[in-house]
C-alpha cells in the first residue's frame, strides 16, 4: 500500500528514544472535499518538535511523526477546494483543521477553536490520526494550505509557517506600527523573525538578549538597541519604555518577569510566544501595579495574518536565518539534539525529501 492510502514518514517511538528515528507507514485521515494533499519538499525543525519528542510538554503516543513547518506541492485537491490548485508551491504550518462554524472561528480567531486540529499528536473528530511533516506527503483542509510567493525559497519559506506567524500575529494584533516602542525578548528561532517583523511594520525596536554574541546579529536583523539582560540593573534605564514586549525566550521560568514588567509603559503587555517546559515563576500582585501591566500570550494566527505575513515577507525581503540538513534518521537525530541545546542559529529546515522518499 502506498499513497494516497498511505504516507511514509520518520517517526519517534518514545521520549525515551527522542533522537532515534525510523521510517514508517503513516495512515492519513480519509479524503474529503475541502483537502488538499502535499507531497513534500522540505520541513522546518521547530522548538516545539523537540518539546514534544522530549516528553517536555507531556506525554505522546508513539510511533509520532511530527514536524509543522511543511513546504511542498499541491498534488490532489478535493473538489469544493476554490484557492489552490494541483502544482501549486504551498505551505502548511502547525493547523492542520478546525470547525469554521463556532464563534472563534467566525470571527477570524479558527487558531483558538476549541476543536482544532494540530498537525500532529492530535485527533480528528472522526478519530484519524494527524501526522506531521517529516514524511513524503500531508494531508490538510484547503484553509490551511497556503501558497507561497514565488520571492521565497522553500528552505527559508518553511520556518516562517510556525516561527514567523507565531511571532507576526502578536505584533498585528497589538497595532505595532509607526510610534509604537517594541522590545523582542530572546533573539533565536523565534525573536529573530520578530525583530524584522517589528521593524518591517514600523515600530522603533529593542531586543533584549543575555547573549553578547547576539549583540550584531539583533542589530543587522532590526534592533535599534540592544540591551543585555544579563547586566545587574539593566531594567532601570528602561523604566517605562516599550508599549509591547514580546517574549520569545524559552527560559521564561528563570526570569525576574516583575524586571520586564517595570519597563512597560502603562497599559503596556507583556506577551508570551516562547513557551518553557517549567510553570512560570510566582509573582506577587503588586508587580502588576504601577504601570497596569499585563501578562498575555498566543497560539500561531488565523489565516489572514499567515497570508499578510507572506506577502510582507516577499515585499521587504524579510527571511529567516536558515541551515538545511538532508532528512535521514542521522540528520533528524543531529537537528533535534543541537536545537535542544540551543545550537543552531537561528532554525533548521530538513530538505532532499525527493531523495529520501523518492517519487510516488
């Protein structure tokens, strides 16, 4: 058996073995009208691979086939599909589904319906199992599957599909343009789309990094200033300061978050996109107290900001800092344990899936 009954892809059998990878027959979710099928050409490696295959974010059932940062072309499209046709160069990121009928989904927010579908390690409401996109083919509904301008290579195209829209709907969102102050907090997978994303849109922007090797990296990629966090007292030139900040570290359980507060305007947000593995620190009421600060978060963006981005992207050149490893059992195993160490700058896109996979 093979596709379209069948995908293959590689596939972790626990987070005890999480940098052991082997092939595998995937069984997709039963085609319908509103599917399009993608034979893949490249998928980036994304935090959130490694913090499911490590068991970091709880407990999977496995043989798992993970990976949401999926580039390639339309090859079967289900026949009520209006937007994107066989031969397309499409993407589709870590949304594989969602009902479109609840009220999120109404109003433009189908990234929180309390139906979703991940694009893997979930279910479908039929029961099927979604896989990810280190595999030869993914399945998906039409409204996420987008096309990619012709401007991005598909190397660079796959991070923003989970890093860019991740850190790009926050910005939009919180109307982060000319006049507004941001500061980008972790300059790695994440916070180096967003220092370009806040700069393309207008803001005057900040990183904050505790790395002094990151100091010319941020500055080239939009950082006005840098500011290293690992100074004592570094929060009291920058009392007041920013109208957003945008947490993109990963270690946000280890941080002095009252510190980052106090640099808040008022009514200033401090908003999470890295997501640690540990609960966040305690911290007392009062923190919040005199500049009413907030604490907010979010999940990915609805389609309408994946296309925006896009088309940003293309028009100001905006590209994700990209190393490519052929996949094979040995290249997953090298891309997953440096992104575990932090040892990547600044993400990882899997390529030469023709020749692991072959054809059809």
């Amino acid at each position: 058996m093979g596709y379209p009954d069948s995908f293959e892809g590689f596939v972790v059998d626990s987070a005890k073995t999480w940098t052991e990878y082997h092939k595998s027959e995937l069984k997709p979710k039963p085609f319908e009208d509103h599917d399009v099928d993608v034979q893949i050409e490249c998928c980036g490696v994304c935090a959130s691979d490694v913090h499911t295959v490590t068991g970091g974010w709880g407990e999977f059932e496995g043989p798992l086939c993970v990976g949401h940062e999926v580039v390639g072309k339309a090859v079967n499209v289900g026949k009520e599909v209006k937007n994107i046709k066989k031969g397309d160069r499409v993407g589709v990121g870590a949304q594989v589904w969602s009902c479109l009928k609840c009220e999120n989904c109404k109003n433009f927010n189908e990234n929180y319906c309390p139906h979703l579908v991940d694009t893997y390690n979930a279910k479908y409401p039929d029961g099927s199992t979604a896989h990810g996109g280190w595999a030869n083919f993914i399945r998906a509904h039409e409204y996420y599957v987008f096309k990619i301008p012709d401007e991005i290579p598909s190397h660079e195209a796959a991070p923003l599909l989970c890093a860019g829209i991740t850190t790009y709907s926050p910005l939009v969102r919180a109307n982060v343009g000319p006049g507004k102050t941001v500061a980008v907090v972790g300059i790695g997978g994440l916070g180096h789309l967003a220092l370009q994303w806040s700069k393309a849109l207008g803001a005057e922007t900040y990183a904050l990094t505790h790395s002094k090797d990151k100091v010319e990296d941020a500055k080239k990629l939009g950082a006005k200033e840098v500011i290293l966090t690992s100074d004592e007292k570094w929060a009291e030139k920058y009392a007041g300061k920013f109208d957003f900040i945008l947490n993109c570290a990963n270690a946000t359980d280890k941080f002095d978050i009252p510190a980052y507060l106090s640099t808040l305007k008022v009514g200033g947000e401090f908003h999470l996109v890295g997501i640690p593995n540990a609960p966040l620190p305690q911290i007392k009421a009062f923190a919040f107290l005199a500049n009413a600060s907030k604490i907010s978060g979010s999940h990915l963006g609805n389609h309408q900001e994946m296309d925006a981005m896009l088309k940003l992207a293309a028009e100001k050149n905006i590209r994700p800092l990209v190393e490519t490893i052929p996949i094979s059992e040995e290249g997953i195993k090298e891309a997953v344990t440096r992104v575990e160490k932090s040892k990547v700058r600044y993400r990882f896109t899997l390529t030469d899936f023709d020749k692991a996979f072959g054809g059809k």
